[in-house]
C-alpha cells in the first residue's frame, strides 16, 4: 500500500491561568502551578504513546521489508522449501460468497445474512475506473513487477526512515490478496510475513496480473460489512461496480487502507480527503487528464447507501424471504447458505405477493391488535407464489406467522373429516341429526369432565340434514358424530397426507380442530383438493445454483395421488356449498371457487381456506402471541371465520385473478343414500373399509373444543 503522508497535530501548551482581578492569594496560585505539571505529564504520556504507535507501524513495515528481500534472495523453489509454504496445500480462508434470493421473475430479494457481504464479479463487470484507481493508490508499479516489488520496497524504507514514522506501504497487491485470501487474520510476524511473500511469489507464477488484480477486487474488505467491489458499491451507492463513476470508484479504492477510519457513512470528511488522494494519484499516473481530475475532485461523495440484505422488495416479502432463507438452510445446510455464493430463485410472484400484502393491510390496521397471515399454492405444482403477514404494535416476532405459528384451525379441519367420510363410502347424502348440542356416550371420548359434549356454535339447532349441508352449515354435533365413526386416528392420516406435517393426536374432538397448525400446512393441503387429490410439497425455491453454474437441488418430486378423483369431487362439491349457501358466503369471488370457514373456541382464532383450480389460499387471523378472544374487529363482534378472513381471501384472489380465464372446479354431487345417524350415537363397531378400526381407538382425555364453526 502507499499510504497518504500523515500530518501530526501540534499540541500547543496552554498558557497560564491568570489569576481573577483582586485575587492574591497563594493557594490559586499553587493549584495553577499543579494544573501545568498535571499538563505537562498528560503531553509527555501522548508523546510516549505516539512514539510507541510508530515504533510498532515502522517495526511492521520492516518485518515486511525483511521478509520480502529474504524471498527476493532466494528465487526459485528455495523459499518454499526454506520457509515452508506451499500454496497447493494453502487452503483459502474467504471462499464463495454472499448467497442471493431473486423473485420469479428475477427481481432481487436481497440476501442471506452473514458476518460479510460478498459477490464475486468478473473485471469485466466493472468500471474500468476503479481497477486503475486501485493500482494507482495500492500498487503503481503493479503492471511492471512480479510477486514483489524491489524498487517498491527501498523507496519505502528510504521514506518511513527518513520521517521517522511509516508513510509508504511495501506490499503489493499480490502479496494483500494473498494475506485476504489465504492468511486472514493471522498475527504480523517474521514467520507470517515471510510465507506471505513466499505464497505471493507462487501464485504470481500461476496466475496473471489480471487475475490477481480481479481476485484481490473480489475479496479486499471495504468496510460496513462489504467484502468485494460488487458488494461495496451495492452497500454504498445501490447500484453495481458496472456502474460507479470516476469519483465513486476512487472512494472504494481508497477504503481497503483504513475502512474505519474513512468509512464514507461514518466520517465523510475523512473519506473525500482519501478520495481526492486516490484522483491525485491517478492523474500523477497519467490516468486523468487535469481538466479531469479537477472535475472529479469538485464532485460530492454522491452516496446512495443500501442494506443489500433488506432491500425494499425484500421488505415488503419479509415473511416469504424468511421462510425462503429458512428452507434453503434446511436443504443445503447454514453454512452453505450464508456463505457458499448460491443464487437462488425462489417463487414467489411479486404481484401476487403486493395484493397478498394489500388485501391484509385493507382489514388489518396499525393500531394494536390481531394479526393475520395469507398463504398461497399454485395446486399444480405446490409452488409458494405469495406469503404475507402483519402483526400491528407485536414488534418483532420470534418466529413466522405464516410457517411456524402453531394455531387451532377450528371446523375448518372438518374438511378432512368429511374426506375420511367419503373415503370410507358415507356419501354427501347421507342424512344426519344435529341438534344444539350431543353427549357422545363413547369411552374412548371421555375427558376430565366425563363424556364428551358437543355444542353448536351459539347453540343453535340445526336440525337434520345431508353431509353436504352439514359442512355448509359447519354442524359441530354432526361432525362430531362423522368422527367417531369413521376413526379419529383415521382423520389425522387423512390430513397427513393432504400436507399436514404438525404431529396430530388422534383423538374424538379433532374434527373441530384442537391441534395447531400453521396457514402454510392448511393450504397445502387445501391445494390437494384443488389438484384433484393430488398432493404436491408446497416450495418456496424454484432453482439454487452454485457460483459455478450447477444446480444444487434436485428437480422437484411429482405429485403424489393421496385422495381418489371421486373423493377429491365430493369435498369439493360439499365446499362450494360453503361459500354459496354457508358459513362462507362473504369470499365468493365471482367464480367457482370451493373454501370452508374455521372458528376456534371464543373466537380466539379465525380461518378462512379456499381453492380455484389455479390457487390456494388460506388466511389466518388472530392474536400473535396468545389465545386472546376476538371481541371486535372491523365491526365485527366477535370475529368468526366467515367475517375478516373470508374477506381478505375475497379480496386478495378477485384482485389475483383479475384477467386470467374461470375455470370450472370438478365436483361430484351426493348419490342418494339412507339416513345414517341413528347408529351413531352409540359406539361403533369394527370398520371394514379402513386399515385400522374405529374400535382401536385409544382413550385418551384431551379438552375437547366444542364451540367452533
């Protein structure tokens, strides 16, 4: 490096205190005379400690100069074997890169956090200034010497001893790519020194200058975290090192010196001074005409900072890009993801992703309050096109609303209930009683309090009716009937296999939805009846590439059958009902569309999940933190699946699906069938049409939750 020339400051000695007009007395006077003395050590201490500073810099750079005249005495292969380097077996501490998350459609999604923000670019995806303006100030004779610079290193012993302190560096560039790259943060000694020059004396015979100067552009620290030109320029002024300016790259190539102490966001003044330095050097170079370098001089540092990691889109994707970050670390490993320099495109669909946004912001104000979440699945595929989430004075979460939050998904989990149902041969038609409340006199579903009793939600009688109109009408007592006959432990296979992952219980009540689950598991397995029973892994990358090119992750599995066709129909046709005659009146989008309502006890969460052909979504409302009781929301006392949710699913798949083609749900309607309900008040037998019997079925006492829709 070639330093600029430090200029030392004067410390002027105060003058003495004069003593107050009418004041003789000898005690101020002798507490003056303390005050010079106290002075007096104070200068020399900072006088010592300044010395010390350039004692140790002056003794750094002739450790430096030592090891290098000792490398330049003995050429060929006699330092390596002397010294003992071998850069075949030196392995290199700053390796791949910052890994980078776009958007489908290429948009950037910022990056994976890391202690250092790093994107290798070729040169040639740079501004041609800020190479020349780096050699200019690191290394003016870096064209013209080899691993080590003779001539470099007399004219600076010749300076630093004749100033008595260090004004001119003696590594070349070669030798700084070879501390960054190979020796990190190794403490200065002879020995360091020695292999440092020794390493830089077998990389310059393997690699050209301008692979040299390219490495050493990629991986010199510029301060603020920024490792790299590419990451450099992004941090500072938001844009690549394709395009930075004359002035701008001669800010960056002045920072690798002393990133602190001219860090441009810190100490601007400090950094135009080295800026202009770097503009003299280069136009003593004869890379700057003067009309030029005057120009470049007058300019404003002209900053424009970024976080690269949170940029704007990522910002308002902050729920997604977490998830993403996530599951790129749970497929590749932390460390791999943080940093091994992977470009990751993920699916999500920046539209889809706004609307998501808007249409819970429209319902979900600032003040206070609920939260919510809207997860959405392309069914054809499982790709995550949106994920969104607002959680208004809860500050920052700990964990992912629309991923990792674990709440109870009310009736809207009688949805694999009625598939248990159908799967077993109950069909739609079937005729059941549900009156305002049931004691189901079964032992296996006895709690603390005895025999499990059902309520309807505000007790009201819902009379007889259909399987279809009992989903419709989200008839607890009826569902709850369904479940002991069909087998709990069957329902949570069921939803298992539909795309739950959260371990369900496998108890009476979880057909009115106890366990918790997360928005993300229930649309994924609401976008298995939208795929017509088959059931696709929800994804949130579409592709991850190392920095060579090649693919990281396997193509994606197919889909997976999990419902037959007939069944996949019948639920769908039960749920159109909900939204055209039900509980989920509120969400019809104008086309078909199937969906079904969830309610937990006291309302203290609220669902909404729904499907077209092309997209599902499911949208969660609730305290983020705790069962809190929704008391009031929007106008709405109290807050029930088939209000704000059903609403801000209506108002983010019409805006969504503005523009593209309706496309018929395939659904099958109910083939007549006898009553069924007077055998299930009494405990069932042995079931034929399972793999395991209703009868098996453990007891296991568990607060049922009796009041849901």
């Amino acid at each position: 490096m070639q330093p600029p020339r430090c200029v030392e400051r004067r410390l002027l000695r105060p003058a003495a205190a004069a003593p107050a007009h009418g004041s003789t007395g000898p005690s101020r006077s002798a507490a003056a005379a303390r005050g010079v003395m106290r002075g007096s050590r104070l200068r020399r201490v900072r006088r010592g400690r300044r010395r010390a500073l350039r004692t140790a810099a002056l003794s750094a750079v002739l450790l430096s100069v030592a090891a290098a005249a000792l490398v330049l005495a003995l050429q060929g292969d006699a330092p390596a074997a002397l010294i003992g380097c071998d850069l075949a077996r030196t392995h290199p501490v700053v390796t791949g890169g910052t890994t980078l998350l776009s958007a489908s459609d290429g948009s950037s999604l910022g990056s994976v956090p890391s202690a250092a923000y790093r994107v290798p670019v070729a040169m040639r995806s740079m501004s041609p200034w800020l190479p020349e303006a780096t050699v200019a100030i690191e290394d003016r004779r870096f064209w013209h010497h080899g691993a080590l610079d003779a001539l470099g290193i007399a004219r600076s012993v010749l300076a630093d001893l004749t100033s008595g302190h260090v004004v001119q560096g003696a590594s070349t560039i070669t030798q700084q790519l070879v501390r960054n790259r190979y020796l990190g943060g190794e403490p200065m000694t002879l020995s360091r020194k020695l292999t440092e020059s020794c390493l830089a004396v077998q990389l310059f015979r393997r690699w050209p200058r301008s692979k040299i100067l390219e490495s050493y552009l990629n991986t010199v620290f510029y301060g603020d975290h920024a490792r790299g030109a590419q990451a450099a320029a992004l941090t500072y002024f938001s844009r690549p090192a394709a395009h930075l300016s004359l002035p701008e790259s001669a800010l960056l190539a002045g920072l690798p010196q002393a990133p602190s102490r001219d860090d441009p966001l810190l100490h601007p003044a400090a950094a135009l001074a080295r800026r202009n330095q770097v503009l003299a050097a280069m136009h003593r170079a004869g890379e700057l005409s003067l009309a030029r370098y005057r120009t470049a001089r007058r300019a404003p540092l002209g900053l424009h900072p970024a976080r690269p990691a949170t940029t704007p889109a990522a910002t308002a994707s902050a729920t997604f890009v977490d998830a993403a970050r996530t599951e790129l670390s749970r497929r590749v490993g932390a460390g791999r993801a943080r940093d091994g320099g992977l470009r990751v495109q993920t699916t999500l669909q920046p539209r889809t992703q706004r609307l998501a946004q808007q249409a819970i912001s429209h319902w979900i104000g600032t003040t206070p309050g609920p939260a919510a979440a809207l997860v959405a699945v392309d069914p054809r595929t499982g790709a995550v096109p949106a994920m969104a989430s607002r959680a208004p004075g809860a500050g920052t979460l700990a964990f992912n609303l629309a991923t990792q939050s674990r709440r109870q998904a009310g009736s809207a989990f009688k949805v694999f209930t009625l598939a248990t149902a159908l799967h077993q041969g109950i069909p739609l038609s079937s005729v059941w009683s549900g009156p305002p409340s049931l004691t189901i006199p079964d032992p296996r579903c006895e709690n603390a309090d005895g025999p499990w009793v059902v309520h309807n939600f505000a007790d009201e009688s819902s009379g007889t009716m259909d399987l279809t109109d009992a989903i419709a009408h989200s008839v607890n007592t009826i569902f709850a009937q369904v479940a002991v006959r069909v087998g709990p432990q069957n329902i949570t296979a069921t939803a298992q296999r539909m795309g739950i992952t959260t371990p369900l219980t496998p108890v009476c009540s979880i057909t009115l939805g106890p366990e918790g689950v997360s928005p993300l598991e229930m649309t994924d397995a609401f976008a298995t009846l939208a795929s017509g029973g088959v059931h696709h892994a929800p994804e949130l990358l579409r592709s991850v590439t190392a920095p060579g090119g090649a693919s990281v992750l396997p193509a994606p599995a197919p889909g997976n059958r999990v419902l037959t066709p007939t069944v996949s129909a019948q639920v769908t046709y039960a749920l159109i009902r909900v939204i055209k005659a039900g509980t989920g009146t509120a969400a019809d989008p104008g086309r078909p569309a199937a969906g079904k309502t969830g309610t937990a006890e006291n309302s203290a969460d609220a669902w909404f999940c729904g499907y077209v052909p092309q997209l599902a979504a499911c949208v969660w409302v609730g305290s983020p933190s705790s069962e809190t009781p929704m008391t009031s929301l929007d106008g709405f006392s109290p807050v029930v699946g088939g209000s704000v949710p059903a609403r801000i699913w209506h108002d983010f798949m019409t805006a969504t699906l503005a523009g593209r083609p309706v496309e018929p749900l395939r659904a099958d309607g109910p083939a007549p069938a006898p009553s069924l309900a007077p055998a299930l008040v009494t405990p069932p037998g042995p079931s034929t049409t399972t793999p395991t019997s209703a009868a098996a079925l453990p007891s296991i006492p568990h607060p049922h939750r009796s009041g849901t829709t």
